[in-house]
C-alpha cells in the first residue's frame, strides 16, 4: 500500500471527511484492520482565507508548496488538496514536488463522463465559481459547468465560509442550495459538482433527485485507488 499524503484545514471540518472516506475504503477492500497509509499537513485555515480575500495566490501556492514538500520528506507518494479553491494553485505545487498532484476537478470530471454528463451545475466558493481555473479543467474533458447568478453565489460562499466551515449546518441553508441547484437544472445543468469539500457536510444524494457529485468523496477514493 502506498502513502497519502494530504494538505488539510482548509477546513479541517472537510479534512475529516476525507481521512474517514479513505480509511473505510481501504477496509472495505482489504478487509479486517486495515486502515489507509496517510501523513497529514494541516494548515491554518484563517491564514489561508485572508490571503484569498487579498489576492495573494503565488503566496498562497509556495504555503501549500512548502506542505507538499514537507509530505513528500514524510514519504508520502501521492499528494491531495483537501480543497476545491486551492486547486487555483495546483500546477506551482506538482512543480515543487516529484509525486503526482491528484487533482481534485480529474475525480469530479471522471465521474461525471462515466455518468454519460456533459453539462453539470457547480457549487462552491466564489473562487471557484467565478474564476476560471475550475471550469477550464472540466472542459479539458468535454464539460461544461453552469454557475449560479451573482445574487446565489454570494449566497453560497456565506454559507461555506460563515456556516459550514465553522461546524455549523442548517436546514435552512440546506433549503438554499436546493433551490439554487433546481434553478441549475432549469438552466441544462444535468448533474451538480459540490465543488466545495464542505458541501457534502449539508447536501447529500438523498436531499435531491439531480446527480451530485461530491468531491470529498471522489477526490479521498481517486488517492485509495492510487494507493493500491
């Protein structure tokens, strides 16, 4: 079994998602006590969201760069980002590091072209939904990701960051994002990305009949997968 190494905090609500999926994946398909191999760097995530309230991505990338590296040292062979935004910085972190980057937006992608989904709504930040990097991966694989209007997305960042990202998860943001994923689908959205790692903490499959992909998830198996 290989070493996961995961850069987490961001938050660290979402980090134990992760580190739950990839444990119980890895008992499931080995059986009896086995547990995944994993190194942790978790970081500071208010650090890290005041420097995306100021820009400040190549400092952001040499934080998450420095982590990385320091993984990698603990013999980690694969790196992840426990974080949809931070993907911005992902080409500078696999530059500073000899093991593949597993790139969150690949797992997402994957699952939606295996689903037979070429159009699909997404969720997240507002880094994530506003800035480029995110959609343009998708497209590199035939994707086209619909984004909600500004009044929803506002909407949807205060509930990452003022709610679930402090362990806080409410019916009536639940409600919220709901209706915004059904105004998704009036627009041609055929699935929804929870493109934030906190989102599964409040949306489930359950909630709705459209698709979800959840990235925590996808993202946590792609590095068992890599790991065996």
């Amino acid at each position: 079994m290989k070493t996961i190494g995961l850069i987490g905090g961001m938050s660290w609500e979402s980090t134990t998602l992760y580190y739950q999926t990839m444990n119980r994946a890895v008992a499931e398909r080995l059986g009896g006590l086995n547990s995944a191999r994993v190194v942790l760097a978790s970081v500071n995530f208010a650090e890290i969201a005041a420097m995306q309230r100021a820009g400040q991505w190549a400092e952001m990338a040499e934080v998450l760069a420095n982590s990385a590296r320091k993984l990698e040292s603990a013999g980690a062979e694969c790196i992840l980002i426990g974080t949809n935004t931070m993907h911005k910085v992902a080409p500078q972190v696999q530059a500073a590091i000899g093991v593949p980057l597993l790139h969150i937006a690949d797992a997402a992608a994957i699952a939606i072209r295996e689903h037979g989904l070429r159009k699909v709504g997404l969720l997240g930040t507002r880094f994530t939904m506003e800035q480029p990097f995110y959609a343009e991966h998708l497209a590199q694989y035939g994707i086209e990701a619909v984004i909600p209007n500004e009044a929803d997305r506002a909407e949807v960042h205060r509930i990452i960051f003022d709610e679930l990202c402090q362990g806080k998860m409410l019916d009536y943001s639940r409600h919220t994002l709901l209706r915004i994923a059904d105004k998704l689908a009036v627009q041609g959205a055929e699935g929804l990305i929870l493109g934030c790692t906190e989102l599964p903490l409040l949306l489930q499959q359950s909630h709705t009949p459209i698709a979800l992909f959840d990235t925590t998830v996808l993202h946590a198996l792609a590095a068992v997968d890599f790991a065996l």
